[in-house]
C-alpha cells in the first residue's frame, strides 16, 4: 500500500509563527532599550547643564505587560522610573545654593500616550528620600527670603532672625518621629514633627527655645513654612500619602489620580 504523503503546510505555519514571535520579541526588547537610553541621555544632559556629574544612572521599567501592544493601543499599563541622588549642594556665603534633585521613585499606572505630548497616568505614585543637607539648605534659603522681608511671616520673627539667630543644622530623628532644628551652634532649638492635613504637609511644633526662653510664635511659624516648604517644592500638586522621618532625612509618599506627567498636575 502507498504511503499517503503528510503535507509541510503545518511546518510552514509553524515556522512563520516562530520567526513572528522572535520578530516581536526583538522589536519589544529594541524598544524597551531605544526608551531606557533615551531617559538615561537626556537625565546625564539635565546634569551636565546644572554642572553636575552624575555617577548613577536612572532606569525604568515597564512591567510585564507587552509594550508594543501598550503603544499601539495608546495606553501603557505600568511604567516605574527610579532616578539617583544628584543633590549638589554649596555654601557661598551665608545662603547655600541648590542644585539637582533627591533620589526619586516614580509609579505610572494606566499611563494614556494617545496625546504624546501630554500623557496623562491614572494613578500616580511618588516616593523620595529628603536628606537632611537638603532639607537645612532649602529652609536657610526660605529664612533667608522671610528675613529680607519676602516672607509672609515678616517683621519681629524676621528681625530676629536676621540680627540674632541663624540655623546651622538640621537633624532628622527616627525614634521621636521629629525634625530638630539648631540655631547658631547650638544658642537655639526647636522640634518639628510632620503632620499631614488634607493631603498636604503640616509640621506641630513640639519644643523650642532661644537663650533658655520659649521662641515667639512667629519665629515657630517662620520655621515650619520654611521646612514645609523644602517638601512641597518636591510634592508639585500631588498629594502627601504618607511621610516617615529617618535618621538622615525624611522619607515622602505622594499620590496623584489623573495625573498631566509633564506638569504633575491633575486634569480632573
């Protein structure tokens, strides 16, 4: 009897099938890389121009989700961006200068790319590590500004502030939960504890004293703007989740629901 002969179509199909698969896979690797060296070039570049050299790169990553389908649908489900410490900060005189940024964990869910330039993530989640260096200069730069009566808290505090007393150190404590303050070596203190009310930071303060006397209200006041402020130039318009003080610094969470990536704003 004859052998019957087996068709190759199904080899065929099949090996189509393979090479459209490693195809994918080469164009979803391809892509993945084209997008994590652009983020990387363009973080060193943002560095280079604040004359900072950047000794750690950022990295982003796209979950498991395909991102090719993500693109071609408009919509990527998860994006997570991690960018290092670049805080460089010097002392020119009696007001220190700023430059980069504090380490930074980024969150995209349901990031809609249908307007390139203006994607928009359902949710958003920030999470950062304030060090206390970053927290001291920020709030003598704000003291600064109140001092030369820029502030809102101006007059009696700002006197003060200018003639008798300057803050030389900030230290972050885990075990009371608080931010203490030193002024001139050591003269003045006081202890700051983070607070969040409505979504935003607030600081309680818990103890202060100047030369053995309570320091006036204003000057309290000043002080909590001051360091409020060194959290909410990070926070942009998103809202304080949780915030947790460590020895070295404060770590922030931030959340955002519809958030304007470009802006960090909402759109709702």
């Amino acid at each position: 009897m004859a052998k019957s002969k087996k068709s190759a179509l199904p080899k065929v199909l099949l090996t189509i099938v393979v090479i459209l698969l490693l195809l994918v896979l080469v164009a979803e690797f391809g892509l993945r890389y084209m997008i994590g060296k652009q983020l990387k070039d363009e973080f060193q570049a943002q560095a280079s121009n604040q004359g900072i050299s950047a000794t750690e790169e950022p990295s982003i990553s796209f979950g498991a989700s395909p991102l090719l389908l993500g693109i071609v649908q408009g919509n990527i489900s998860e994006v997570t961006i991690n960018t290092p410490d670049t805080l460089n900060i010097t002392n020119q005189g009696d007001v220190p200068t700023i430059d980069g940024t504090p380490e930074a964990t980024v969150q995209l869910q349901d990031l809609d790319i249908s307007d390139r330039n203006n994607p928009v993530a359902d949710h958003l989640t920030l999470t950062t590590f304030a060090p206390d260096d970053f927290i001291l200069a920020t709030v003598q730069q704000q003291m600064s500004q109140a001092a030369a009566g820029n502030g809102e808290s101006a007059g009696l505090a700002s006197q003060l502030i200018q003639e008798l007393v300057k803050i030389t150190d900030v230290t972050s404590n885990a075990e009371n939960q608080s931010v203490d303050v030193e002024f001139t070596d050591g003269a003045a203190r006081a202890s700051l504890r983070p607070i969040i009310l409505n979504g935003q930071l607030a600081f309680e303060v818990i103890d202060s004293q100047l030369f053995g006397f309570g320091l006036p209200d204003e000057v309290s006041q000043m002080l909590t703007d001051a360091v409020q402020s060194s959290i909410q130039e990070v926070a942009g318009g998103l809202q304080i989740q949780t915030i947790d003080v460590a020895d070295g610094g404060i770590n922030v969470t931030l959340t955002g629901e519809k958030i304007n990536v470009q802006t960090l704003e909402s759109v709702q």
